[in-house]
C-alpha cells in the first residue's frame, strides 16, 4: 500500500479513538450492542482492575450475576416490610378471634349451669310437692276420692286439672309467703305512698289469681273444690262453700286496722252488713239444694227409665252447685276491692299483711296438729 493509503487509515483509527462516546451513540441509536466501548465504559469505572486477558464473554457473564443479585436484592428489600406487616395483621386478628372464642364459650358455659341449676331447683320443687301429697294421702285427705275410685262397679278416674291445680296452688301459698315478708319491710321503712300503692294492688291482684284458679278447679271438680282438700285441715274448719266467710274476715281484720275515722267506721259496717245479707241468701240456697237433691234421690217407681230420669234431674241439680261456687268467691273479690276503696294505701297494706299472716298462722296450726304426739290406741 502507498504512503497515501496508510495515512488515511491512520488518520482514521486515530479519529475512531478519540472520540469514542460518537461510536457509542452511534451504536445506541441503530440497536447494536458493542462490546468494545462496554469494556472501555467499565474498565474507566473500576479504574483499571479488570485484566487484560479476561474475555468479552466473562465479563458479560459477570455483569449479568451483578444484575440478577442486585434486582434481588432490590425485590427482597422492597418486599420485605409489607410481608413482615401482613404476617403481624394476621396475628393479631387471630388473637382477637381465639379471645372471642374464648368469650363466647365462658357465656355458654355459664348460661349452661345456669339452666341445669334451675333444673335442678325444679326437681326439687316438685319432688317436695310429692312428698306433702303423699304426706296428705296418707293422713286421709283423700278418703272421699279413693271411696268414689273403689267403688263397685265402676272405674274411678283422676281429673287431670286437680294435680294441675294442687301444684298451681302450692306455688301460690309459696309466693304469698314472699310477698307477705316483702310487705312486711316495706311498711318499716319511710315509702310514699304512691310507691306503697303499688304493693298493695300486687297483693290485691295475688288473691284475684286464686279465684281465677278455682275458677277452672271447679269446672274439673267441684265436689273436689268444695271439700277443701285442697286446704290445711285448720282452714278447712273455717270453711264456707269453698274459702273464707267474708264478714268473718272483716272482723278479723277491724283489729288490726285501727284506728278508723267515723265516716271509715260507717262505711265498713255498711261492707259487712251487706256482706252478711249475700252470705245468707248463698246458705239457704245451698240448703235448699240439699233438700231437692235428697228428694229427687228417694225410690220412687221401679224400671230402668224412672232410674235414668231420676239420675238425669239430680245431674241438673248438681250443675247448680258450680254457680254457687263462683258466687261466693265474686263476693270475696268484692269485699277486698271495697276494702281497698275504704281504707288509705297504708291502712291497706296492714290489711293484706294482717290477712296474709293470718292465714299463714292456720296453715302454721294445722301442720303442728298433724305433728302432735299421739297415743298409743
């Protein structure tokens, strides 16, 4: 080659070398990867340390472990809080979960002893109702309806409204108890009177339960009903077609309730006066059932039709005794709510206690005369 031709090629080499970030652009721009500016570009980066002898191809490879190290670095340092947050939310909601859990078996473990102690309570309740009715039967409360059940030639039958009623009633003699106490302490305190009122109507309308229960007795038995086995054997001596004489009743209570004022005396005179007027009218007409009953029951013609005409009038007669049952006890509303009328909220609230515990004294009677030493016969 002429001295022309290598002038112009080293002019050029020395043109290529001295600028060489023209040749990178260059190949930028067309898309081409040079590998010789690239050993160039890192060899001024680390000043030099990368050796002559290592190949193009060992450099790539190195360069490519430095970015896959560095993008996961780059993705376990930018990744790694949010887990560690996610991880602790998740706990915490576990806890609060495991804590409700824990609640809601305390509430059902408690609300579960709660029911089996009110189990419990019941079967206790009703096994002592069982032991006073036996107790009863065995002491010949009951001889009336076992001689009607033994009779000959016919199968006796139990009510079933007289065991529903005997339980009914023991729950009521339980509860006038407590409210008696509860009345009791209310009066030693200093109450108002509109409180007070409040008692006295609760105690008013505990006896208001009493005739609405023998209500439906007497619909089930009435002889039942009227016998008064239901009652201790004291009360059952004071008896009057079924419950306590009215006008007996206020004489009992005059002697608690004073003092009265004149126009009080008048007015619980004029009570019992009337109440004695209906006691007598209700008497004779249970005197004369008596005698048209025993009359209808006399022989009279022989033959199987006088017999069931004879039985078909006493059956009618019979109803009529279930009217004076209930009349009796409308009269024994009506003297408690009178009462109530006349006296002041306090002089009815010693009233009912009075009447309460006097009562709750006869049932006291009769269980120690159940209880007294006998002797031998």
């Amino acid at each position: 080659m002429s001295d022309r031709g290598w002038g112009f090629w080293a002019r050029r080499r020395n043109s290529s070398m001295a600028s060489p970030s023209t040749q990178f652009a260059t190949s930028r721009r067309m898309g081409i990867y040079d590998p010789l500016h690239q050993i160039s570009m890192w060899e001024d980066t680390f000043e030099g340390d990368i050796s002559p002898n290592i190949g193009v191809s060992s450099i790539v490879q190195v360069d490519t472990r430095l970015l896959d190290n560095k993008i996961e670095y780059t993705s376990h340092e930018s990744l790694g809080p949010p887990v560690d947050n996610q991880a602790a939310k998740n706990s915490d909601k576990s806890q609060r979960r495991l804590a409700q859990n824990r609640e809601a078996a305390r509430k059902s473990r408690m609300r579960k002893k709660a029911y089996v102690q009110q189990l419990e309570t019941s079967r206790l309740k009703l096994a002592q109702m069982e032991q006073e009715l036996l107790r009863a039967r065995q002491q010949g409360f009951y001889t009336g309806n076992a001689l009607d059940m033994g009779n000959a030639g016919f199968s006796g039958t139990v009510n079933s409204g007289i065991p529903a009623f005997e339980m009914e009633y023991g729950h009521w003699v339980e509860e006038q108890q407590r409210k008696n106490a509860e009345l009791r302490n209310v009066l030693q305190t200093h109450i108002s009177d509109i409180e007070l009122r409040i008692f006295v109507d609760n105690g008013l309308n505990h006896y208001y339960d009493l005739f609405r229960m023998k209500l439906d007795a007497a619909k089930a038995d009435i002889f039942y009903l009227m016998s008064g086995m239901w009652r201790t054997s004291v009360e059952r001596f004071f008896l009057w077609i079924g419950g306590f004489r009215p006008s007996e009743l206020l004489n009992v209570l005059m002697l608690q309730l004073e003092p009265l004022t004149d126009q009080q005396h008048v007015e619980v005179c004029n009570l019992r006066h009337s109440c004695q007027q209906a006691e007598d009218a209700l008497s004779q007409g249970m005197d004369k059932l008596q005698q048209t009953l025993a009359q209808s029951m006399i022989v009279g013609s022989p033959g199987a039709a006088a017999y069931h005409s004879q039985m078909s009038s006493a059956m009618e007669r019979l109803d009529a005794l279930e009217n004076f049952v209930n009349q009796a006890d409308h009269l024994r509303q009506q003297t408690l709510r009178q009462m109530s009328n006349i006296l002041t909220t306090r002089q009815a609230a010693r009233g009912l206690l009075a009447l309460g515990e006097y009562l709750q004294r006869l049932r006291a009677l009769s269980t120690i005369w159940a209880a007294r030493p006998r002797e031998p016969a």
